[in-house]
C-alpha cells in the first residue's frame, strides 16, 4: 500500500513531469484534485498590471471566460488574499464576512452555473513572476475543508507555482520563434493569438491599434471582449469553441461573427481558427479580424419571428440585441423589472437556453445579423 509520503513524492513528480512532457497535465491535475478531495482546482496569478489570469481543471473555457470578463474585478478576496499579511491557506469564510458572502455577485450569480465551487481553499505564494494562488473548490455538500486538507494544500501550492512560471515560458518561446511575431505585425488584417485561458499571448499591429481605439474590440483581464454589448457573447462563444477545438472537445470550427465598431465604421468579421500544430508545444488560437459588411439591426418582425414570441417579448428582445439592459427597457416602456424579468424567462424557455448572455446569441444568430 502507498505510504502518504510515497503518494506526495508522485504527485509532485506528476507536477513536474506535465511540464517536461513524461506525464500528461490531465493526469496531474486529475491525481491532485483526487489528493485533496476537491471538485475543481483553479490556478490563478496577478499580472504586474493587476490583470487575473486562472486556468482550471476538469477543463472548462466557457467557465474561465465568463469568470475574466465579468467577476473577476468583483470578487474581493483576490484583493484581500494579495494584501493580506497572513501566511498559509485562506478559505471564503477567512476572507469574507457572511453577510458579504450573502451579497457577492460571485456567490449569487456565478456559483449558480458553477456550484462545484462554493467551498474554496487558496494558497497564495510569490514565486518567480509575482503573486500566485492555487484554489481548490468543492460544493457545499462535502462541507469545508479540514485542517490536514489545508497543510496538504499548503505543501503542494509551491510546487504548482513553479511548475505554472515554467510552463508560461513556453509559450512566449513557441510564438517568438522562427520569424511568426514578425510574419503577423506585417499582416493588413488583425490578428490575436490567445492561449488555452483565452488570454492573449500577441497581438499584431493592425490589432493592437483596433484594441487601443476600442473600435469593435478590447481587452478584458487580457481576455478579447466585443465593445458592442449584443456582439459580446459571439465573441465569447467562438473562442470558447476553439478552446474546446484544441482540447480535442469539439470538432467544427466556429462561423465567422460581425463586430459592430463605435466608430461607425463597416464591422469587423470575427473569425477564430487554431494556429497550425507544432510538436512540443501547446495549441494557440488565433482571432482574425477584417473589415466586414454592413452591421444592421434586425427589424423587429424578424425578431419576433426567430423566437415565435409575442409584441412584448419581441420589443425585450430587440432591446438586448440593441445592447440595452432589463432595466433600461423597464424604464423606457413604463414596466416593472419584474415583468421584465418574466418576460426573459419566457424567451430562455422559447430559446431553449439558460442564460441571458445566450438567448442573445441565438436571437443574433436566427436573424443572420
């Protein structure tokens, strides 16, 4: 029988050897999340401009986008865990009061689609390239986690830290090389070259000067976000598919998407696709963007045609994809946030989809605009 000892000397091994390639990284962090008893374990650093990155395991792209783009500024104890002066492993309950908890908009919004991780467990370390923290998550239903879970917890987070600093220099090596940083500055068209969190890892200067001005396009915890509110799911979604698409998850490469541009110039096509394999190195995703067609929003009987929904659900509808908010349209028709928010819900249950982001998404896309 493996002694607990033996059993932390292979899983570090395993740590090591998913950056020098002797073992897979699905099977570290699948043996690590069996040795702490966890649901989910996320890695998170802090950029030296203040920028969240996390990476997690089962491997969920959708999650970590929509984590960058929309919590990640909201949730307080990345805050607290950085400047805190305490040492060792820090759960929710260590960094936020109850009645803090009771109003995160982490706790009650994201948690609702990601239940798994409600209890949390981090490990803060400054290892190498500034603030690092593994997180391990479990649902409420296997209660918190215990005092040998957090020294087992504290042990391991050093060595994860490094194994991350090393394996992020990879790809700065695999981009760099043979001439492809130069090749795509001298590209007309934008072009973004994101890793598996989605995060951007080059940016060529057609993009770059789209990203500065915000002109269809900007970046969010490094994360490439549409500035048109109806675009920003699309945008999110194809290149959560060709995360998906290099985890060998997907199959298809998602359709080019229209990006509306403030500056009222012709829209942006969209267009995600993975960067030509290359042995030895993790799989990238490139965004192009080109100058597209007309934007237009669609008329309001083909709104209501897309969903079959009825006069008010069609004007509801027509304001989202406008980029207004529930609120904005309660307020400009004289309704209650209450009927509003009925109104969504019929349209979900229409659409077949869970969420607001997605029922925008699929309107968008039934009325080919």
């Amino acid at each position: 029988m493996e002694s607990e000892s033996d059993a932390a000397q292979n899983l570090i091994a395993a740590i090591y050897g998913s950056v020098a390639g002797s073992s897979s990284r699905e099977a570290a962090m699948k043996a690590l999340t069996r040795a702490m008893d966890c649901e989910r374990i996320t890695l998170l650093s802090i950029g030296p401009d203040g920028t969240v990155r996390q990476d997690s395991y089962p491997f969920d792209p959708q999650g970590v986008i929509d984590y960058a783009e929309h919590y990640a500024d909201k949730d307080v104890r990345i805050g607290r865990a950085l400047a805190s002066a305490r040492s060792g492993p820090m759960s929710t309950q260590d960094l936020m009061s109850a009645e803090e908890i009771a109003r995160c908009p982490v706790h009650n919004e994201y948690y609702r689609h990601h239940p798994e991780c409600w209890n949390m467990l981090m490990v803060r370390t400054d290892i190498g390239g500034g603030p690092f923290a593994p997180v391990f998550h479990r649902s409420a239903r296997y209660g918190m986690f215990s005092p040998q879970e957090r020294r087992r917890a504290t042990a391991i987070a050093g060595h994860l830290a490094r194994a991350d600093q090393i394996g992020r220099q990879v790809p700065a090596t695999a981009i760099a090389s043979d001439g492809i940083v130069a090749a795509l500055d001298g590209l007309p068209d934008g072009l973004i070259v994101f890793d598996r969190t989605g995060q951007v890892q080059h940016m060529n200067a057609a993009a770059r000067r789209l990203v500065e001005d915000a002109d269809g396009i900007t970046l969010h915890n490094k994360v490439p976000v549409a500035t048109h509110p109806a675009a920003r799911p699309l945008l999110s979604r194809i290149i959560v598919d060709v995360l998906l698409l290099a985890a060998g998850a997907a199959f298809e490469t998602p359709a080019s998407i229209p990006l509306p541009r403030p500056s009222g110039g012709r829209p942006l096509c969209a267009t995600a696709y993975l960067a030509p394999p290359r042995e030895g190195y993790p799989r990238f995703g490139i965004l192009s963007l080109s100058v597209a067609g007309d934007w237009r929003l669609p008329a309001l009987d083909i709104v209501r045609a897309a969903g079959d929904f009825t006069p008010a659900e069609a004007r509801l509808a027509h304001a989202l994809i406008a980029g207004r908010s529930l609120r904005e349209h309660a307020d400009a028709n004289g309704l209650s946030e209450h009927t509003v928010r009925a109104h969504m819900k019929r349209i979900r249950e229409k659409l077949g989809v869970s969420r607001q982001a997605e029922a925008v998404s699929e309107i968008i896309r039934r009325c080919h605009c």
